[in-house]
C-alpha cells in the first residue's frame, strides 16, 4: 500500500477535485488519477463513482476512508517517534556559580557513563533562581546548598562556611572589608548578620553572584570573603578571627528530576561525596599555597 496514494485519497475526500489534489500536491492530473486506479486495485473495489459532472466516493470509498486517516496518523506518529528518538538525550543541570567548576564536570562524567549519548544544557545561576527554574520542570538535575536536609534531595556532603583572603595580604580589621556572594546566599546572610548582633565594624566592598568576580576582588583587593571550604582555590588561605562572625555549616545536595529515572539520586550523590570529601581534606591540610593563619 503506497502512503502518498492514501494522502491523496483523504486529500480527494476535502478537496472533491482530482484537480485540486494535484494542484495541492505539485502533481499531475494523470499522476492522481494513477494513484487512484493503484489504489482500487490493492483494495479490489471500486472507490469513485462519477454523478453528473463529478466525482464522488463510493460507498466502499466512504468505508475506506476513516482506515485510510488512521493509517496516515499512524504513519505521523511514528515518524514523529523515530524523530525524537534519533535526537541526542538533552540534560539540563543547574548549579550556583560557586560549585560549577569544581562538581559539575564531576557530575556530567559520571551520569554520562549511565545514560550514553547525552548531550548537556548548562544553567548557571543563584540557588534561588534555580528552585524556581525546578518548580517550572526547566532543570533536570540540580545542585545546590541548604541548612536544613530536603526529602527529595540526596545530600552529597557537607561544606563549611570559612572566611578567606588572597594568600599573604595583610587586611585591616577596623572596619572588616568584605566581599560577598549576592544575598541568596547562605554565608552572605549569617556574615551580614553575625557583624551587626556582635555590632563589629565591617564595611561591605562588593557582592557579586560571580564566583570569579570574587576571587578577583580577593586577588586584586586587601578584602576578605565567606565561602565554602570547599570552593576554595590556589592562592586563597583561611582566615580565623575571633572578631570575625561564625558561618554556618550547610548541605550540599543534589537533586535528580523523574525525567531521567535511569539515574539513581542516591548513588550520583555517593559517587560525588567521595569525591567531595577529597577535595575538602586536601585543601584544608596545611600545605604549599594554601594555609590557614590567625588573625586577632
């Protein structure tokens, strides 16, 4: 059964004109009338009949007819089906800026050796945004920090908010200069706090949402800054100060969407802490390049 012969044939049943199904279809006359005779011959039955002037179905025709439109749909359906499926598998991962550097990579690897032939969309924005851009089902997996443990999100570690500066500048304590990430972040909110309950003087240079514009200003600036230890990188040395206000100890956590149901959550997220924990203990070992040091 020829499918161009069943469109002009359901075409032949809106149109009512050969002529027209050929001038629709960029055929000829003769070509339409072929497919209409080829047809007839694979049904073995008459399916036009001439009144007057016209042409119409026949009966057999008008039985025809609703077989022949479920035939083309399907036709379409799985046309449609083996489009989508020769698309690559689109992930769309959303992070704050913070760790995009250090666990995405991490990440994408390893949920690529479970679903092969992916290809990925990366969204780098503020924790805030990025649960808005998951309530709207934009993001498939997402990472991101939290005080407090979520049910629906498997916890890759733990991070501690530490005080940093660029390795061996001397920053003045009176007032503190600090740079913060904006104020959807977690440290950005307990450093602002902590200063103004334990009334220490401080003087907010800068916030950025941009991990790299604050590790510019620390290397460009005798400032300090509140992140996770673990987003620590060369160059940068803690900084422990009993005037300095406490940060808190938050979750980092990741979240898998029912999209990708091949991905077990709690397995990424166990790869990952590992991984984490590596990256943490190493850079809070006293070592070349990165050192802690008190300041009072």
């Amino acid at each position: 059964m020829d499918i161009g012969s069943l469109e002009s044939f359901v075409l032949f049943s809106e149109l009512g004109s050969f002529a027209k199904v050929a001038e629709k279809r960029f055929r000829t006359n003769a070509a339409i009338s072929a497919q209409m005779k080829r047809l007839e011959e694979d049904f073995e039955a008459q399916l036009f009949q001439r009144e007057g002037r016209n042409v119409i179905l026949t009966q057999a025709g008008k039985d025809l007819l609703p077989f022949a439109q479920y035939i083309l749909d399907l036709n379409r359906q799985a046309k449609d089906c083996l489009l989508q499926s020769s698309k690559p598998l689109t992930l769309v991962v959303g992070t704050p800026t913070d760790y995009a550097n250090d666990f995405l990579m991490v990440i994408l690897n390893h949920v690529q050796e479970i679903v092969p032939d992916l290809s990925t969309k990366l969204i780098i924005r503020p924790t805030a945004e990025l649960k808005t851009a998951w309530e709207n089902s934009e993001i498939d997996i997402m990472l991101f920090s939290s005080e407090s443990l979520i049910s629906e999100a498997s916890v890759i570690g733990k991070i501690r908010g530490v005080w940093v500066k660029a390795q061996g500048a001397e920053v003045s304590s009176n007032p503190w200069p600090i740079v913060l990430y904006d104020d959807s972040c977690l440290f950005n909110r307990h450093a602002i706090r902590g200063f103004k309950v334990a009334e220490i003087d401080y003087r907010l240079v800068s916030t950025s949402s941009d991990t790299n514009v604050i590790h510019h200003l620390l290397h460009k600036n005798r400032v300090i800054a509140a992140m996770g230890d673990a987003c620590l990188t060369s160059g940068l040395e803690q900084v422990t100060s009993t005037q300095l206000p406490s940060l808190p100890t938050v979750y980092l956590m990741v979240r898998v969407s029912e999209r990708f149901s091949a991905i077990d959550q709690d397995n990424l997220a166990q790869a990952l802490l590992g991984i984490l924990d590596d990256r943490i203990a190493s850079y809070l070992t006293p070592r070349a390049g990165i050192t802690q040091r008190a300041m009072t």
